[in-house]
C-alpha cells in the first residue's frame, strides 16, 4: 500500500483493547489502517462500501464489517465487539449522529476526524448523555485539530487571563476527495468566528492579519476551521478566530466565493463539482506527505494588554492524522479518557501533540504589548 506515516518518537504500550475503523476504504481510513497495521494493531474495518472494505481486509488480513450507518443491528452488532469506534467516513454532518447514537446505545466510545463546526457542537452538546453511559465521545482526533488545539490550551494554559484567541496555519500537500467534498459543502454557509462566547457568521475572509510563523511572516485569511468550537471548549476563551495562510489568490476566491455563495446557480452546481473534483483529486502522494510539512500559529491576549504567542511545526496533515488518530483510539479504547465529550487537549493535554515525531511546540511566557494588526 502507498501510504507512509512516520515512527513515533517514543512507543506506547501495547493495548489490546479492539477498535473499529469505519470508513476504511477511503482515503484517510486507509491511512488509518496503514498506522494501526505498523503499531501491531488489528482493527476492525467498517464501512458502507462492501466491495472496497472487503477488498481491504483481503489485503491487509482484517475482519471487515460492512453495513449502513442506519442499519441498527449490524451497527450494534460490529460495536459490540469493540471497544471504540473511530469514524473516519464522511460527510460528518451525515455521519457523526447515528454513530454518536450507536454507541451511546451499546456503551462503545466515540472517536472521528471531522474538523466540521456544526459537528463538534453537536457531540458537546451530548456530553451529560455520554457521561451517563460512561462514554467517551471525542471528535476531530487528525489534523482537524488535535495541532491546533494542543496549540489553543498552551496558549489558554500560558494567559489564563485571555479573551481573545487567534490561531492560523499554512500546510503544503493536497487533498483528499473527501476533504474537498465537506469543504465544497460548507461553502454557502460563509465564514465563522466567535464573539463573546456565541458562533457568528461572517463573510468568507473578512478578517485578515499578519502572521508571524516560525520561518517567515504571511499574510491569512480567516476561515470557518473546526477550532472556533474545539478551542472554545478547550479554552474558555470566549473570542476566536481562524486564519489560513494566503498563497497570494486565496483572498481573492474567497471575495468572489461570498459573492455567489448565496446564489441558486452555486447551490445547483456543488454537487456537480463535487463529484468532477472526487474524481480528479485522488488525495496527496505518498511522496508529497514525505515532503510536506505544516505550520501553526497562535496568539492569546487579555484586556490588559498581555499576550502570548506561540507556533507548532508539523508532519504533512494526513500523515499526522494518521499517527494522532491511532494514538488517540488505542488510548481511549484503553479507558485512559474521561468519559463526557471532550477535545484533544481535554483528553490528552495540552503537551500531547509533542510525543510525536516533527511536532514541535513552542509557547514562551506572556508579554506586554500588542503585536500584529487585524483588519
């Protein structure tokens, strides 16, 4: 298989606690399989897709369980022998429900890797059921945000005073078909920030800042990234924003994407594009995630005037999904989580994204003064 994750730095224990995979066959799940596979590991792989799941677990020696998420006994079935589910099938928006509902009912734990806004604040709303069941339900265990949100609780963790949260990233590797596809549908619905506690639309990139990276400063643009609710929930931190890196037209298609958002025309061609673009765009190379690397940044600040910055360098997105999202089932499957609906760094602390190899975190002490300007 063409997949490649780098080592760990430091190995786990070994955990023979099961988990299923559901999703398998797609992009990322292969991944996922891929990193379990070079950990020991032997995954129960799930999916909708009967051909292709089977066809993995013929490759890899896997058990494979194929069913809908709306078959309730099937699903129930699969649950029941495993300890923790890790849904890597999207759209989550269609997806994370009737899992979140599946293992609630069998008292499985509840792990994804969506960086969906709308998703995240769904499984939190749900954390008093799960703490009843004795569940742990932790979404957006990849990219989307486990970085990023290690990131937001130093920050948090370094200015406990803090109101306002900024946040940004610039990635280099492609993307996979279903990335794009839940990018495509989150189009319409604009941009997203949070103000005072409560989510707010906005128009897509009206805010941009300079930002100063670890290698050189960039100008970004803010998107509706999964941290304006993950972060919050982390942090407490009641104003945030979300920037990405602009390669010099991003700003630009954003300002002719608000202008069509709204219009019937963009709303009857997405499923069009949606499909042309899954069949154009298999997903980054394995040489191009050897290549790539990510980079994040932050900024906390109080009202008085204090702030702290601080970066993270990583692995190419997917090949860190990866790597955190196995580490994250293996721990939760373990019982090493609360139970209740958590993030990351809620789970795991807020250092945990720097036991794996090319992460690294740096969060100095606060300092007085404002720096940068957002506009």
């Amino acid at each position: 298989m063409d997949y490649w994750v780098e080592p760990l730095r430091t190995g786990s224990p070994t955990m023979s606690a099961r988990f299923l995979i559901y999703g398998a066959n797609g992009y990322t799940g292969r991944l996922l399989v891929e990193e379990a596979l070079r950990r020991g590991q032997r995954p129960l792989l799930g999916g909708r897709n009967a051909k292709a799941v089977e066809q993995l677990a013929l490759a890899t020696g896997l058990e494979a369980r194929c069913f809908s998420l709306e078959d309730h006994r099937a699903f129930d079935a699969a649950l029941g022998e495993v300890d923790a589910l890790l849904l890597a099938a999207g759209p989550f928006e269609e997806t994370s429900r009737p899992a979140v509902d599946a293992c609630l009912r069998t008292g499985t734990h509840y792990l994804d890797i969506t960086g969906e806004i709308d998703v995240f604040e769904a499984v939190y709303a749900r954390d008093a059921e799960a703490k009843a069941r004795g569940v742990t339900l932790l979404p957006g265990v990849g990219f989307d945000v486990v970085p990023s949100d290690c990131l937001a609780k130093a920050l948090g963790e370094a200015l406990p005073s803090a109101t306002v949260l900024e946040l940004a990233f610039a990635s280099q590797g492609g993307v996979s078909p279903g990335t794009l596809r839940t990018m495509l549908r989150a189009l319409p619905r604009g941009g997203r920030v949070r103000r005072g506690g409560r989510l707010r639309t906005c128009a897509v990139g009206e805010h941009v800042r300079e930002i100063r990276f670890r290698d050189a400063t960039r100008s970004g643009v803010s998107i509706p990234w999964g941290d304006v609710a993950s972060a919050y929930r982390s942090t407490g931190i009641t104003d945030i924003t979300v920037y990405m890196a602009d390669d010099g037209g991003l700003l630009r298609a954003l300002g002719l994407l608000e202008r069509h958002r709204t219009s019937r025309a963009l709303s009857l061609a997405l499923p069009r594009l949606e499909r042309l673009l899954a069949r154009a765009t298999p997903g980054p190379s394995l040489e191009a995630r050897r290549r790539g690397r990510a980079q994040l940044w932050g900024r906390a600040s109080d009202p008085s005037g204090r702030a702290v910055e601080g970066t993270l360098t990583t692995p190419e997105g997917y090949t860190l999904t990866a790597r955190v999202g196995v580490e994250c089932a293996l721990r939760v499957a373990d019982g090493k989580a609360k139970t209740g609906a958590l993030t990351p760094s809620m789970a795991f602390g807020a250092r945990f994204i720097e036991q794996f190899d090319g992460c690294d975190l740096r969060v100095p002490p606060p300092a007085t003064g404002a720096s940068g300007e957002t506009r």
